[in-house]
C-alpha cells in the first residue's frame, strides 16, 4: 500500500510554520526540548529526537510514524513502544532520523493536532507544592478549554501511559508536572490559538534582576575551564538570592538534569574556579557544569553545548518566574537517576554534542 507523503502539502506547511514558531520562542522552547506532531491518514509526523524545533522548515526534523500500532504496543506494554523505531514508515523517512523520545504519548492522545513544549510560565507554577490550587486558579481565565494536570512521570512510556488515561475525555490542555504543556487541537491554527491563550493565563513577569558583572566573572573564570555566560539573561539565576537558592535547591524538570547536571557549583567569597576545579579533584566530584558567582552570575563548563548553554537560560527563566514563599516540589534522586541512566537520553546528548561539533 502507498502511504501518501503529507510533506507535499500545504497543511504539513502549516505545522511547520507553527512548529518553528514555538521552536523559536525561547519563553516555549530551549534546544533540542519540545516536540510537536501532526496525524493524517493513519501516520503519525512527529519531530525527531534530538532536534530542534526551531529548525522546522529550513531542515528535515519530522518522522512518519505508524499510529495504530504504536497505540497497541503502548497499551499491551510492548517495550518496542519506548523507542517508536519499530513504527517508523521508513519508505517516507529518508533522513534515517529516530522518532522523538515522547512519540508515544503524541501517539496516545486522539488530537490530530499536538504541541509540547517545555513553557517557562508553566514549569514555574507545575514545580510548586501546592500547583494543583495555582493552576487552576490561573486556568479558570480559559473556561471553555478542557484542561487536566499530570503527574510527573519519566518521559517516554511512563509519561505516555499517565496521559493514555487522560486522553479518552479528549483534553485540550495538559499540564506535565515538572516538565512543561501539551495543547491539542482539531487544526493547526486551533493549537496556534490555543497556545496564545493558555500562555497568556499562565504568564508571569520574571524578578527583576541587576546587569551581571562581567568583569567580575572573567577574573573568576580566568585559567579554568570556564566562561562568563554568553547569554546575559542567563546570569539571572545568580543575581536575586531568591533566584540562587531555587536553582540551588534541587532539579525542576528533566532537562535540567540531562544538559546541566544534578549539581550546580558555587563560588564562595575568594574562591575562583580554578580553587573548584582543584577541589573536586582532590574529592574525587565530578565537575558541575553551571556554577553560580553570587551577586556577579554564572560560569558554565567550556564542555556545554550549544544545547546545554540554552538549558542555562531556561533555568533563568523558570526560576524568576516562581513565586516568592512556595514551598518547591523538586525531582527525587530516583527521578535524577532514572533521567541519567536512560539510553534514549543518552542519545538525544550525543546528537546535541554532534550537532555543536558540525555547528563550530
């Protein structure tokens, strides 16, 4: 059977459109995070694993995927369905790309239509304690859209099974926890629109924030393998102290974990990073790839990535944005580990240290 190629349509160039818009709003998208689909005729396009969504549009980044199957192998707990690659239409994949490691929950929901993406006004609120009260205070400004909270669950088949019993009522809003939002819809301009509306009710002005000091952090930084952010909204995460003990306090969301580590550095008063680097050697510590200078800003590894560098300002985004007083519900170690240890995730870094290495 010929399986119809919707990248000759106008429609798939609609969901690109949408695709590179969320990709390049840094407030929705960092890297490689974030993943959108769209279903036509019983195959299932969804972005490729590692990545970017920005890129929709100038490069080949969607995968035709089988969905039917795919949802028996999810609710029959086939292991294939963790990967998708079993799924893949591989006549209409040319680019031999790997289907995006949150295939099967894009696969669960019935929308035609699927956005995630990783939106720092809602990870701010979706890491409280008490984020059930908060969201649905804040989503109470969209009444007619549909919407449900998820549990934090490791992406992949645990997430997608915990969104498999929510997809039946046909959400048009989820909230994910300690990781970010799904808006489904009937159309591209319905997701489009729904996007505008539930970012607008979940929106929340950033603490204000002094210029780091760049000189400051170059002479901390000077003779390490270091550097002073390149991105100066980036330093945010070190300027208010209300910032600093949030991103000090624990990981937010999975990305967090997998670009910038389970541990984030700090610079006592004298110390430089070169001290730092000696310390964890003569300890036998890994070395942190963000460390905070209080009151100047942040240095990151000269090992990040172009990837991982973004992750630095989506931190900064997401940490200024929750509120003063809250009581944080931060991932577990079993959480860490399980986000460490995770062959899917492994890969997407590769592709990210590949892609910075063709980018250099």
């Amino acid at each position: 059977m010929t399986i119809p190629d919707l990248r000759k349509t106008d429609l798939f160039g609609d969901f690109l459109h949408l695709s590179s818009g969320i990709g390049n709003d840094i407030q929705k998208t960092q890297g490689a995070g974030g993943n959108t689909s769209i279903k036509h005729d019983g195959v299932m396009w969804v972005k490729a694993s590692g990545t970017w969504l920005a890129k929709a549009g100038e490069q080949d980044i969607m995968v035709p995927v089988l969905v039917d199957p795919l949802v028996t192998a999810l609710r029959e707990g086939d292991a294939r369905a963790e990967k998708s690659i079993d799924f893949v239409v591989d006549e209409l994949n040319s680019s031999g790309l790997r289907p995006s490691i949150e295939t099967s929950f894009h696969a669960a929901l019935q929308s035609p239509v699927v956005a995630h993406y990783h939106c720092v006004n809602a990870i701010a609120l979706a890491v409280l304690d008490r984020r059930d009260e908060v969201l649905a205070a804040r989503m109470a400004a969209v009444p007619d859209l549909k919407w449900a909270s998820i549990p934090y669950r490791r992406p992949g088949t645990p997430l997608a099974r915990e969104i498999g019993k929510a997809a039946a009522a046909r959400p048009d809003i989820l909230i994910l926890f300690n990781h970010g939002i799904i808006v489904c819809g009937d159309t591209v301009s319905e997701v489009a629109e729904r996007i505008d509306r539930v970012t607008e009710a979940l929106r929340s002005e950033p603490r204000a924030t002094a210029a780091p000091d760049l000189d400051a952090l170059a002479t901390a930084a000077k003779g390490s393998t270091f550097h002073a952010a390149k991105d100066l909204e980036s330093h945010a995460i070190a300027l208010p102290g209300i910032n600093q003990a949030l991103a000090l306090g624990g990981s937010l969301y999975p990305d967090h974990v997998i670009f910038l580590g389970i541990e984030i550095g700090t610079l006592t008063p004298g110390q430089n990073a070169t001290d730092l680097e000696a310390a964890c050697a003569r300890e036998g510590r890994e070395l942190p790839k963000l460390v905070i200078v209080p009151g100047k800003g942040i240095l990151l590894s000269n090992t990040l990535t172009a990837g991982g560098e973004v992750m630095a300002r989506c931190l900064a985004e997401v940490v200024g944005r929750i509120p003063d007083g809250e009581k944080i519900a931060y991932l577990s170690d079993a959480d860490e580990y399980e986000l460490t240890h995770w062959e899917a995730e492994q890969y997407r870094q590769a592709l990210d240290r590949q892609s910075t290495r063709h980018s250099a």
